[in-house]
C-alpha cells in the first residue's frame, strides 16, 4: 500500500503591531516569527508591509502610544492583506528585522536617502508626494431658520401616545420643517431612554382659566403634555458592573504630604486626632492619609480600628488602601469593579482585586495614576503592579510601569529589580533576568518572588541549582501554604527539584503544580541516560497527554538513542509526532513495514537512509512471513527464523542446531558429576552444528537471497 503525505496549511496567526513616539520619529513593531520574509514599499497614500506568509495583523494597541502627526491611519488591505500607513507628513519609512523576527518600521521626519529600497512602489497607483496634513477645519454654515409646523405637532404628539387636537391644522409646512420633526422626535425618544426628558402629565386648563400664549412659545404646539428641561449630556462615571466611580480627589494620595521630613509628617499625623472620647473627622482622617502618604499600611489600619467614625465616612476606602500599602489587599471592598473607570481609582482597584476577577482594565488611566504616585509610593507599590499586569497579558503596560519605577535617582531597591527580572522573563530573556538580579543589593534571591524568577530562569537556560534552593522553597511553601502566593512557589519548587537531578520528587509534585508540567517534561529531555530510562518509561499518561510535541519529540529520541522503539512511540502518539524519530523507533521494534509508511514522501536529511534500512530489514531474516514471495519452504522457514518447522522438515545442517534450539532438557540422572558431564556433552554438540552451519552458509551464502 502506498501512502500519499501532504503538507497541512500553515494556520495564521495573529502578528501584534505595537507602537511609540520618539524625538524625530514614530516607530511601529511588527512582532513576527524568526525568518520571516518581508517586504516595505511605497503606497498610493503612504507606505505597506508585505509579509512572505498570510497571516493577521493585531492592531489593538497600533494607536495606544502615538498620535496621529505622522502616522495617520493603519489598515489591512482585504484583497492582499497588506498592512497599509497612511502619512500625514513630509516624513520616509525606514525598516530592519531583528534576531527574533521583530520587523522594525520607523516614520522619520525628511525626506528618504538616495536610492532606498523602500520607496520603490509595493503596490501600484499615483504615488502621493508626502507632506505635512493641514487639519480639517469646520467651516461656518449660513443660519437657517425654520418653522414648526403642523406635521413636528402631529409626530411629537404619536410619540407620547396622547391624543389632542391640532392647533395647527390646516396650515402648510416646508420639508425642512417635517425633517426636523423626524429628527427631534427620535432625540426625545432618546433623551427619555437615557432619563434626560421628562413627560409630564397633560394639564388641562380649567373654565374661567387661560390667557395669551407667551411669544416665546408663539410656534410651540401647546397643551402637548411635554415639558423640556436641559440636563448635563455628561453622565456619571460608571464601572464595568454598573456602579459608579469613586471620585479621584478620595485617592488623591499624593497630595497627603508634603515635602517636609518624613519624620516630621509623621510626628503631625499620630499627634492626637480626638477630643476626648469622641474623635475630630477631619483630625482623624488627615491623620490616617499622612500615613498612607508615608506607605504604613497597619499603622493607617490600626487607627482607623481605634477610632472609627460614627457615620463610617471613608474608612472602608482608608481600609482597602493599608491593605494594598502592606501587600495584603482586602479584596471584594469598595474598590472591586472599579479597575475599568477612567481615573486613578482604576489603578487601586487592580491592586485590590485578584487578575482572576478584573474585568477590563482602563490600562492608561492605570498608568496615568501610578505615574502620579510620590517616588517612595512607586517603588513600594510598582513591583506588585507590574506582576498583576503581567498576569492579566498586559506586558506593554506593566513595561511602562517598571520604566516610571526606574525613572527615579540613585540605586534602585532589590524589589524593583526583581520586577525587572519578572520582565525579562516575560520577553523571553532569561540571561537578562539574572543579570538584573545580581545587581540586586541582596544578590538576588533575598526575596521570595527573586528567588521565583531565579528559579523560572535557571529552568529556561537549563541550568543546575543546588539543593539549598529546594530546601528554601520547601519552607516558603509551607509558610504560605493557602495563600495566593502558594502555586507559584509550588512551581518553583518543582523547578528547582528537576535542576537539582531529583525528577521523582519533581514528577511527584506536578499533581500541586501542573503549570509546570511542560517544564519539567523538557528539563527531563535533557537529563543522562540512567534518569531518563527510569522516568520516561512507563510515564503515567494523564500527565504526558497535554504535553507539546516538542517536549514529546524530544523524549521519544532520547529513547530511540537508547534502543527502545516501542517506549518512543508511546511518546510520539498515533500517529507520531515526528515522522523520522518514528521511523527509526518502528525499524527498533521490527516493524519496517510502518516505518517506510512514515517515510511516505518525506525529502527530509535522514529519510533515504532510513528507507534504505527499512528495506534491508523488510527482506532480512526473520522478518515478517508475509513479505515472502511464495509459499514457505523448509529453506525459507531457517530464512524467517522457524525453527520448529526447520527440526521438524529442515535440511542439514540447520535441522541438527535447530533441534537443540527446541528440544526440552530432559532430567539428568546422577549427581553433580554426571549432570555436568551431560552439559559439556551438549556443548561439544552445540559447537559443532554451529561451526558446520557457519561453513555451510558461506560455501552458499547465494542460495537465500
């Protein structure tokens, strides 16, 4: 049977493009795949990118960090999905592609250099001279005046379902008039939805009453039941869930201090706040924001507790806050659901709240509220900050928070490093996350989340950690076991357990930890023979199953190296992974049939020879009876490896050996003497069929070919 193989269409993937202003340029990044082919060239309106391969473009955060001075507009073309710019100024493109496949596109103001290969036309059309983009101005409109007429009466009338008559029947109106009937119907309707316009009931005049209609109302159909009254078109601020904002001037924290000494500030804010037993609010409050100003969470805690005021005031908000100062948030307080508002309480409320429940993150009014911190309030709080971020997929955010924490003078703290680190991990660069943490004051592993990232980047380099690591890991999940900080200790733990060679504790412990189950998996890979034989043998399969083809891969051609075919393709799966690594398992186990099946087509380095093993092993002896030609012969059956048929029908001499091979040993009479005498005997006897077989095969070795 032949076997057709086919290439399977390569799925697209998302390509994020992310950006930023510079001094003299903006900068677009096309985060692709290394070796990517690509193209830059001119447009009718700007510039396109042309990638080698289809895919799609990301453009969420395309705009996040620029305006639109040079870069006006970004689209895919959906007939040859070129990522298109649109230019608004006398400015050129210039691009490179980095290592990791990051294409690099600039927008720098000038005009190009002679011959740059990318003002060549990428796609056709009159070629717009780029220059700078006046912006559009609104241009002023003669005054149109209109009357109401009857048809503005007859709608607004259907619409609050009240049937009067028609003061102005009779009369005639212009199409402009019915127009602005239509329109102002639709934005009462409208404003009534969003509880801007009130209907008020219908009034009716009683006898003797009544009187001129004022001239401001001369064109107005009266007795409509309507009154109008303007309100703010702005309405409250409200989260993601439906409640409103809290007001910015309540975490309004940097405005709690001042610049004097922090001693100083402190003596003032623990002076006494009360009057005998009934505290001063104003006293006490100013009291605990000082000490939220200064970072001491417990002592704004413990005030608030002492002195809690009569109505409650703002304690619940002062409250949550010290939670957040000590890295010990409340959680589902008055800042849950607030993460999505447009202001600093978003930021609090990300530092409240678990990366589980956050619901849409306002990110540049995150930013906007951190960069408003005091100094000593961003290195203390931006590390968690930065973490959270990172958990919710936000690592362009999380980037802008470090570079805020980084921004300010002198040597930075052990815990800002530590988020830098966390950084570097996220990016995939585990050597700059070490060097980060040397630079630490306390080397590094001073803290437990430093000594997470050392684990998470040693696991990446595949490097070996001691056993001292392991024992602080054991501790610290001990110390904070049910916490939130537990599964990524019992990660590291793991980790570190497979740096340290001891893989049975490791595999043992990915029940707690099964985040870490891929790591573990590769880190084994690479482990010496004698490790990998007595655990990836028999390996249980509800932990294998979720595992990459990578790691899988990896596996099964440690095992192939080691001679077992049939433990590699457990790895590999049905079918396998890897079609070569297969095949080279199905040639251990025999089964060259399967083999040449995997081949089927491959062009890849190794296949042809493999084929060519295959084949020898196809028509070898031993191999399968079916590959015969004809019918089995007695010589044919010596050729499989019958040997019961060869004793039995077989010529000589491979009926003499092969009658030894079956015959059973029969019971020796005697003693020890006569028993290895009877030994020797068969011995003698085997050594000599062997000898004459090896004569016979070579004065015909033709014959079973």
């Amino acid at each position: 049977m032949t076997m057709l193989a086919s290439a399977c269409p390569t799925l697209a993937q998302s390509l994020r493009v992310v950006s930023g202003d510079h001094d003299g340029f903006t900068r677009l990044v096309v985060l692709g795949k290394p070796g990517e082919s690509w193209r830059l060239g001119r447009t009718p309106e700007g510039y396109g990118l042309q990638l080698g391969r289809s895919g799609r473009f990301d453009l969420t955060d395309a705009f996040r960090l620029i305006d639109r001075s040079r870069i006006a507009a970004i689209w895919v073309d959906p007939q040859n999905g070129l990522l298109r710019m649109r230019v608004s100024c006398a400015c050129h493109a210039f691009a490179t592609q980095e290592g990791d496949g990051m294409i690099v596109i600039d927008v720098r103001d000038g005009a190009p250099p002679p011959g740059s290969i990318f003002e060549q036309a990428i796609l056709f059309g009159e070629l717009a001279i780029l220059s700078d983009i006046e912006p559009p101005r609104p241009q002023a409109r003669p005054p149109e005046v209109v009357i109401l007429g009857p048809e503005w009466a007859r709608a607004v009338s259907r619409a609050v379902r009240i049937p009067t008559a028609d003061p102005f029947h009779g009369l005639s109106s212009s199409d402009a008039a019915a127009s602005l009937a239509e329109a102002l119907t639709v934005e009462l309707a409208r404003g009534a939805a969003r509880g801007l316009v009130d209907f008020a009931p219908v009034r009716r005049e009683k006898a003797g009453e009544g009187g001129e209609t004022p001239a401001a109302l001369a064109v107005y159909p009266f007795d409509r039941g309507i009154d109008i009254t303007l309100s703010p078109d702005e309405p409250k601020r409200l989260a993601a869930k439906g409640g409103e904002c809290i007001a910015d001037e309540l975490v309004d924290i940097a405005n709690w201090g001042d610049d004097r000494p922090i001693w100083q500030q402190l003596a003032e804010a623990t002076a006494s706040p009360d009057e005998f037993d009934v505290p001063n609010a104003e006293r006490r409050n100013r009291a605990v924001q000082r000490l939220l100003y200064a970072g001491f969470g417990i002592e704004a805690r413990r005030l608030v507790e002492a002195m809690p005021l009569p109505d409650g005031g703002h304690d619940a908000l002062y409250l949550e806050l010290a939670g957040i100062m000590d890295a010990d948030p409340v959680g589902n307080g008055v800042l849950a659901g607030q993460e999505s508002c447009d202001g600093a309480i978003a930021m609090w409320a990300v530092m409240a709240t678990d990366s589980v429940s956050l619901t849409r993150p306002n990110m540049p009014s995150i930013r906007r509220g951190f960069s408003a911190l005091p100094r000593h309030l961003r290195q203390q709080l931006g590390p968690d900050l930065v973490r959270r971020l990172i958990s919710v997929g936000e690592a362009a955010s999380a980037a802008d928070i470090q570079a805020a924490m980084e921004r300010a003078p002198g040597p930075l703290p052990s815990a800002v490093l530590t988020s830098a680190a966390e950084l570097e991990l996220q990016v995939g660069d585990p050597e700059a996350a070490l060097d980060m943490l040397e630079r630490s004051p306390d080397g590094g592993t001073g803290s437990m989340e430093a000594l997470i990232a050392q684990v998470e980047a040693n696991a990446l380099l595949k490097r070996s950690m001691d056993a001292h690591t392991v024992e602080r890991l054991e501790a610290l999940v001990t110390e904070y076991s049910g916490t939130g900080s537990e599964p990524p200790l019992r990660r590291a733990l793991v980790l570190a357990q497979a740096l340290t060679g001891s893989f049975g504790s490791a595999i043992d412990g990915l029940t707690a930890a099964p985040s870490a189950n891929e790591a573990v998996w590769g880190l084994l890979a690479t482990a010496d023979d004698d490790t990998v034989l007595l655990h990836a043998v028999g390996a249980p399969p509800d932990m294998t199953k979720s595992l990459s083809d990578d790691t899988r891969i990896a596996l099964a051609s440690r095992l192939v190296d080691l001679g077992l075919g049939s433990a590699a393709l457990e790895w590999l799966g049905t079918p396998p992974a890897d079609a070569l690594v297969g095949a080279r398992a199905a040639l251990l186990t025999g089964d060259a049939r399967a083999a040449l099946r995997l081949l089927a087509g491959s062009l890849e380095e190794g296949a042809e020879e493999l084929r060519s093993l295959a084949a020898a092993q196809l028509f070898s002896a031993g191999s399968d009876r079916l590959v015969a030609p004809s019918e089995p012969t007695p010589r044919m059956a010596a050729w499989l490896g019958d040997w019961e048929e060869v004793a039995a029908d077989g010529e000589s001499p491979w009926k003499e050996l092969a009658s030894q091979a079956v015959s059973d040993e029969a019971a020796v009479q005697g003693g020890l003497l006569a028993k290895g005498k009877v030994v020797l005997e068969s011995a003698e006897a085997t050594r000599r069929a062997i000898t004459g077989l090896m004569t016979y095969t070579e004065q015909a070795s033709g014959d079973f070919r």
